[in-house]
C-alpha cells in the first residue's frame, strides 16, 4: 500500500518556532525563524500530530524543501521525509493528484 499524500492546513499567523501552513502545503515563517533548521523545528510544530502523508513545502534561500510525514505513525517521527528541491522556489504550494504530488509552484 502506497502512502496517500495530502496538505493539512494550520492557518494561525505564524508565530517564533511555529509555522503557518496553507491548504496547499505552502509553510510560512515568522521573521525569527531564519535558519534551515528553525524552520524546520517550526514546521515541525505546526504539523506536531498530522497524519501519515501530511506533506509541506518551504523555500528556503534558492531552495524548497518538501516535508512528508511518511513512517507508519502519525505525528513527525525520525522515519520522515525532508527533501531539498535545488532551485525550485515554491510560492503557492503543492498540487495533488490521486494522493500523489504532482506539482510544486
């Protein structure tokens, strides 16, 4: 069985050490969160107890990032997912298609 992906979102303003994420996956930060790392212990927060296929993409610098809560547990655990996406800069977020990505804009 493949993993059904899919963006959950959590809309409050972003505040120092949580992100905001839209219905598309897309994260935002708040100004304090600068670092690759902040912002993933940012979005980390954020999707604390989604479930197994919750993804989300970032950019940070020339880069995106994609996030996939992808082990067999829901919440983020080790066995997830942080992909770099070299020079690709996501502004609105991930398009989905039979629970697979099938666009990153």
């Amino acid at each position: 069985g493949a993993t059904t992906l899919a963006a959950v979102a959590h809309t409050t303003a972003p505040v120092a050490g949580t992100a905001a994420v839209s219905a598309t996956g897309l994260a935002t930060f708040n100004g304090a969160d600068t670092t690759l790392a902040q912002q993933l212990a940012a979005l980390t927060n954020a999707m604390g107890t989604d479930a197994v296929g919750t993804s989300a993409v970032f950019v940070n610098g020339a880069n995106s990032y994609l996030f996939v809560v992808g082990d067999a547990t829901a919440g983020v655990q080790a066995g997830d997912a942080l992909i770099q996406l070299t020079g690709v800069t996501a502004t609105t977020g991930l398009t989905f298609a039979g629970g697979d990505i099938s666009a990153v804009a």
